[in-house]
C-alpha cells in the first residue's frame, strides 16, 4: 500500500502566506506542517492562512500542528486562519469543536478579506 | 450474482488482521486495510470515515515513541458490530498508552467521542493494546 506524502504549496498574497495542503495530515506529516509553520513565526510572517480544502485525512496529530502553528504565529503578534469546505477538515474541527475558537473560512478570499 | 461479481471479500472470514511496523509511515496502511473491511461490511462512506479517524486515532497513541517492534490491526466482524483491535509489540520497550502530551490526550477524547468506552490493556509488557467495537446496523 504506497503512502501519499502530504504536500505543502506556498503562496505569498499581498500580505498573506498561504499554505494549500493536499494529502493526509496525520501523525506522519504532522511534523511538516509544524516546522512550516515555526519557520514563518521566526521569519516574522504575520498573516498566514493554511487551506485545507484538499486534505483527504485529519486527525488530532494534525490539528495538533495547526495549534501549535497557531500559538507560535501568535506568540509573535500574527495569526493563523483556516479554510476548510465540507470536508475531513471541517469535519474534525466540528467533532472537536474547534471550528467555534479557530477562525475558519470556506474560501481563501473569504479568509483574505478577513482582518 | 454474475461470474464476475464474487461478492463481499469479507465472506467467510471471522477476523481481519494486518501486521505493520510501528512507525507513523504505517499509519495510512493501516487506514486503508480498515476502509477496505468496512466497505466489504457495507458500512456507508461516513461511517467509514469515522473508522480510519478512530482507526489513526488508536494506531498513533499505541505507537507514540516510535517503537521498534510492530502494530497489529484486527477487525472482528460480529453480530450488529465490528469489533477492532490495535497493538503494540515491543518487547524491548514499554510505556504507557495515555501520555500527557496534548496530541495524544486529543487523540484518545476524539476516539471516544467517536467510538464510545475503549478497551485499554496496558500490563507493561510492551503490548499495549487499545480496543473499540462500531455498529454495523444500518
């Protein structure tokens, strides 16, 4: 059974960073997500958006990385959004109910326009 | 049913059992071989979605620490219910199933949230085991 290895795009948007995952997000790439995240908390990046439209798999190791990545983009005064149509993310962010304290959008434009 | 059509892959079967390393690559294995059980079993795309959520949820804090043994993976068809079994085997090493890491506790919420009671076995023998049943009424 061949494993599908998450991937990460990067897109700067005027003055966001956006993340497009594809893949599963579990406790194998959680690791990824973490030090992308990290790295753009040190690089001083403050708007950073992670879609997460196209993951076909979350679970809490998953989650877990986009918390931490949250705490750290905060820590240095930025923020992190999510965007998550009907999918496994919306999903998981419901069960767990962190959809109600992480601020998630269906669309990138509509997390863009979000200040 | 035609020549073709051989049906459910689950017939005649009593258990289900998958071996995998335990490492966190195995992980979507271990989904897979479950999704694939559960389809035989006729369970809806949603409910199958649950299983490999619950499924990863138990492969992860089973296999926390990156043991150097294996996972084992057992599915038990039985009346009304799917009877599912995840394993840890290391000999050499051992540790506790509930950690105190935030990912780990997460996990173990999530699972019985989606799952109900666990069935947890940790004797410090290096197998810790956690075990779960989900309905197979439609």
């Amino acid at each position: 059974m061949a494993l599908e290895p998450l991937q990460i795009e990067s897109e700067l948007l005027d003055d966001h960073v956006i993340l497009r995952l594809q893949g599963d997000l579990d406790m194998a790439s959680s690791t990824d997500i973490d030090l992308r995240l990290s790295d753009l908390a040190n690089q001083r990046i403050y708007r950073v958006i992670v879609d997460l439209t196209s993951v076909t798999f979350i679970d809490s190791m998953g989650l877990g990385s986009l918390i931490n990545g949250r705490k750290a983009l905060e820590a240095v005064g930025g923020t992190l959004t999510l965007v998550a149509d009907d999918g496994p993310a919306r999903r998981l962010l419901t069960l767990t109910k962190l959809d109600e304290a992480f601020p998630t959008f269906d669309t990138v434009e509509a997390a863009r326009r979000e200040r | 049913m035609t020549d073709t059509d051989v049906g459910p892959a689950t017939v005649g079967y009593t258990g289900f059992v998958l071996e995998i390393p335990a490492h966190a690559n195995y992980a979507t294995d271990a989904r897979i071989f479950a999704a694939a059980v559960a389809r035989d079993l006729g369970l809806d795309h949603e409910r199958i979605e649950d299983l490999k959520l619950a499924v990863s949820e138990a492969f992860a804090n089973v296999v926390h620490g990156g043991l150097v043994g294996c996972a084992v993976l057992e599915l038990f068809p039985e009346t009304g219910r799917l009877r599912v079994r995840v394993t840890g085997i290391d000999p050499g090493l051992s540790h506790p199933l509930r950690e105190t890491a935030d990912d780990l506790d997460r996990g173990l919420d999530l699972l019985e949230a989606l799952v109900g009671p666990l069935e947890v076995s940790d004797d410090g023998d290096g197998t810790p085991t956690l075990g779960f049943c989900v309905s197979l009424d439609r």
